[in-house]
C-alpha cells in the first residue's frame, strides 16, 4: 500500500472519530451554560487549523488521543482530539478543560481555548517535544545535560506542589506528559484523568472506588489497593522519573537495578554519562531522594515541600553558577553544605591573599 493512500486512510479515520462527539452534541441538543474560562473555537476552525488533520501535522498519539501542529488564527499551537467514545471521552474531555482553565503556573502547560464539538483542545505549542522524546534521543537529537535535567526535576516538583495545593493529584505523571518548550523548559501536561483530593466535608467523593488509570511503570503500587488518591501518588511517580533522569535507563526494574549499585558501591558506573560529568555527591544525594519517593508503603515517602525540593533547589541554584558542560570535582564539597558565614570569611579571606601577592610582585626586585 502507498504512502498516500496510508495517509488518506489515516486522515480519514481521525475526520470519522472527530465527528462522532460532534453528532451527539447536535443530536442530544445539549448546551453547556458553565461559565467559560478559555476561548471557544468552531469545528472549521479546527478544520483549517489542522489542515483536516493532515497526517503530517500529527506529533503525537496514545490509545484515545491524537495531538496536531496547527497554525489557529496566525498562532502555532498544539491540537489534542480526544477520540474514547461515549462518556468516557465526553468526561475526559470537561476534565483537563475545567481543569486547566483554573491553573496558571510556569511548569504546566497553558490553555488556549477548546472546541467543544469534537472534545478538542488547544495549547501552546511546545517544539522541543516530550522528556520521553529527549530522554531516548528521539530523532537523533542531542542528549539533556545533567544541569537541564536538574532544572527539570526542579520545575516538576514545583508544579506537582503547586496541583497539590489546589487538591489535584496529577495520576498519570511519566516523561511523556511532561514537555520542552524551546528553552527546555518543562510543562505538566494531560489532565484528563487527574484526581481530585478528597476532604473530610465529602465523604461520598473518598468512599467511592477509583481505579487506577495510570502507566504501571510510574504507579503507586499502594494505590492499586487503596480507596482514594493522595498526592504520594504522583510522590511515586516523580522518583521514578528522577532516576531516570539520573540514570537514563527505562522505568522498568529500574529502582531494585538502582538500589543494587548502591550496595554494590557502584552507582557511578550508572549514570548517564552522555549527560556528562555528573556530580557525584549531588547525584548519589538526588538517587537517595528518589529511592526514598519510591518506597513502597506511601508513610516512608518523603514530603515534596519541605524535603524534596529543599535538596533539589540548592543544587539547581548551584548548577545556575556553572557554565554549560563544566562541573564539581567528585572531593569538592557543594557551596551549599558550608556555613553562609565561612563563606564569608573565605572570600574575604581569599581577597586579602590576592592582595598581598599582588603588593609583594611590586616590590619584588626585577
């Protein structure tokens, strides 16, 4: 079968599922009178945005989703077409919508606007892809330095403790769904089905039985037999990512391989080294974190405030003051671990031998 004729089916088949929603819209009548918080475009727009869903805009795609590159009114954004049929794309859909139109943060992807008709909506478009995409050097691109993988750590945990404080546990939290604008930074991304955090004033929402949606890799092996979420869930999910970030190797199997070279003294041979010279003390300080985030029992889980990004920040500002490419050398101690006053005094100190060898070259006989 040709190339053309593939494409043709494949347009075809994203215009068939597009309508579906569209013609039980019309057939039902209904009308969403909820107040709007992101604007609204019509199936044309859509249409032309996508250029029909043309095959070769398409960038991404799971099981109930395709995402396009559109240009939407002379701007180039990201187009997410929820295809699951009946309720569960209809509730999908209101989901990362209702949700998205409230939350505004650096490291979660903004929300444009939605089509109702066909379940579509519409974000900035973010060129660099997926971590996912990086982290497997997709389309032969460069591996991530060890400093952006930091920052990038950093910004997730920023943005999960942000969703938390608004009782919102992500669910679903994996290098896919995680995205690089053009600088490399990170943006949180499908909401679909995302958790709300239940509270003591509605019981019948932490009674009810939720199943589990998420990647078996990334997911909370305790909530597979808990009622409700908690934000350990996604507290899982993150130390599963940061030791890939640290490492590079697949989800799979990858904390007993991890806890292993611990033991065996040989946690430098794992890392990633096409990320460059890591820093050993700030990575043998991040792979403990993580190990402790993917506890199995949710009580041994550390907090991502108070204890996460306290080890996270400090390193990320330290990476700030490096240029790209150069490092700590493994006997050198972190600036962050000695007292601000011993600095101090250091630095002053450091000065007035500078000062002194300086005045003793001048009146050094020649």
């Amino acid at each position: 079968m040709s190339n053309k004729l593939i494409a043709a089916q494949e347009r075809k088949s994203a215009l068939r599922a597009a309508e579906g929603p569209r013609h039980q819209a019309e057939s039902s009548g209904s009308v969403d009178s909820s107040p709007k918080f992101f604007s609204e475009f019509s199936f044309t727009d859509i249409m032309d945005a996508t250029r029909h869903f043309y095959p070769s805009l398409k960038i991404g795609e799971e099981s109930s989703q395709r995402i396009y590159k559109g240009v939407l009114h002379g701007t180039v954004v990201a187009v997410k077409v929820i295809f699951a049929d009946g309720l569960e794309g209809s509730s999908e859909y209101r989901q990362e919508v209702g949700v998205l139109s409230r939350l505004r943060h650096p490291n979660i992807v903004t929300l444009i606007g939605a089509c109702p008709e066909i379940h579509t909506i519409i974000y900035e478009y973010l060129p660099n892809g997926s971590l996912e995409d990086r982290l497997c050097c997709q389309n032969n691109s460069s591996p991530l330095p060890w400093q952006t993988r930091i920052r990038i750590a950093a910004e997730l945990c920023s943005a999960l403790i942000f969703l938390h404080s608004q009782r919102i546990v992500h669910g679903h939290l994996k290098p896919s769904n995680i995205l690089l604008d053009a600088n490399f930074i990170s943006k949180l991304s499908d909401f679909g089905t995302c958790y709300a955090i239940p509270t003591i004033t509605s019981p019948a929402v932490s009674s009810r039985i939720i199943f589990p949606k998420g990647t078996f890799a990334y997911f909370d092996p305790e909530f597979q037999t808990a009622v409700e979420p908690t934000p350990q869930l996604d507290v899982y999910s993150f130390g599963i990512i940061l030791l890939r970030l640290l490492t590079g190797k697949g989800a799979w199997g990858i904390t007993s391989e991890v806890r292993r070279a611990l033991d065996n003294g040989s946690l430098k041979s794992l890392l990633d080294t096409s990320a460059g010279d890591w820093p050993y003390l700030q990575a043998l300080q991040l792979t403990h974190i993580a190990l402790r985030c993917t506890e199995v029992s949710r009580k041994n889980r550390p907090d991502l405030e108070s204890e996460v990004l306290r080890v996270l920040e400090p390193i990320r500002a330290s990476c700030r003051r490096l240029p790209m490419g150069s490092h700590f050398r493994d006997d050198q101690v972190p600036p962050y671990f000695i007292c601000p006053i011993f600095q101090a005094s250091s630095n002053q100190r450091s000065k007035t031998d500078n000062k002194l060898s300086h005045d003793f070259s001048l009146t050094r006989p020649r």
